[in-house]
C-alpha cells in the first residue's frame, strides 16, 4: 500500500513538471504579404489590438511580421487571423476578396 501511494505521487509529479510551459515573451516570425507603410501601419496596429502581443514591427521589404506575445493570453495564430480579418493575406490565414478589394489601391498586393 506503501508503494503504491509513493507511485501514484511520483506519477502527478512528474506529469505535473512535463507540462509544456508557456512563455511570456515568445518571439515569432511569419510572413504577411502587403506593400506599403499603409500596410505596415495596419498590420502593426492590428496586431497590436491582439490581447496578449506586447510588440509588433512588419519589415515593408522582407514582408516579416515579427511579433512577441504573452502565449498564456494568445497565440501566433491569433495574431494571424485577427491581421487576415483586416486583408493581409499569411502563409496559414487569407483574407476574403471582399475585404482585399477593400483596401486602399496602393496596398493590393499580388496575391499567391
């Protein structure tokens, strides 16, 4: 009875350590496809407006969104669909041509 009691402790605690921690300060970066400072303006403030991102800077000529995030409030993702919802395509999230042909006419970028 003894060790039983002592297995199913070691057990919850080493399941307890296992758990995968989430940071505080994950930094990630994806691509999102815009043009101009128009778009970065947007994809920055959109992002941003996602609780849980702490910063965001898009590279206008690399097309890199860098983000750093709370991963206890959001996620990668998130920031991804929240940006597609504002028309900027990503390599997992698009927008819906409604609101890509909404865009100013300097900010329609190729889309893949």
């Amino acid at each position: 009875m003894k060790n039983t009691i002592l297995m199913l402790f070691l057990l919850v605690a080493v399941s307890t350590f296992a758990q995968e921690k989430k940071l505080k300060n994950a930094k990630f970066a994806t691509e999102i496809s815009g043009n101009c400072d128009h778009c970065k303006q947007r994809i920055e403030k959109t992002a941003l407006s996602v609780s849980g991102v702490k910063s965001a800077d898009w590279n206008v000529d690399t097309k890199k969104l860098t983000v750093i995030i709370n991963e206890e409030k959001t996620s990668l993702n998130a920031v991804k669909k929240a940006i597609a919802a504002a028309g900027h395509d990503s390599d997992t999230d698009k927008t819906t041509e409604q609101t890509y042909n909404a865009l100013p006419q300097c900010c329609q970028y190729e889309r893949k």
